[in-house]
C-alpha cells in the first residue's frame, strides 16, 4: 500500500510541474510575441499608441504625423 501511495503521489507531482512549466512557457511565449510585434510596428512607422502621444514611451523618436504635430504644437506652446 505504501508503494501505491508513493506512485500517486509521484504522478500528482509529475502533473503539477508539467501544468507549472507548461503555463510558464505560453506566458513566455505570449510576452515574446507581444513585445516582437511592438517593436514590428514601430518599424513598420504604424502607431502602437492609438493616436495618443504624449503618453507614448516612442515619442520623443516618433517620426509620424501625429507625433510631429503633437512636437509641434509643444513647441510653439513653450
């Protein structure tokens, strides 16, 4: 009985790491993912912020005509 036990336990613990590595690696996965397409679009010089630029962390090197407006009006607002 004792050996019966110890198997479960074996396979409940085989189980739990393979569902605990199993989630790591799709949140890894989605996070590559997420990341690669950011860097894409602002490659590809496509908004990642939906039109809102001040709030932007690629502002201050967007070259797009939203950003360039929102410099420019920065500018002459001083």
């Amino acid at each position: 009985m004792n050996k019966n036990l110890r198997q479960k336990q074996s396979r409940r613990q085989l189980f739990r790491g393979f569902l605990r590595y199993t989630t790591l690696g799709l949140l890894g996965a989605a996070s590559g993912a997420f990341i690669s397409k950011r860097r894409r679009l602002l490659r590809e010089g496509k908004c990642i912020s939906k039109g809102i630029c001040r709030g932007c962390g690629a502002f201050e090197q967007c070259g797009l005509p939203a950003a360039l407006s929102a410099k420019q009006v920065l500018e002459e607002n001083g």
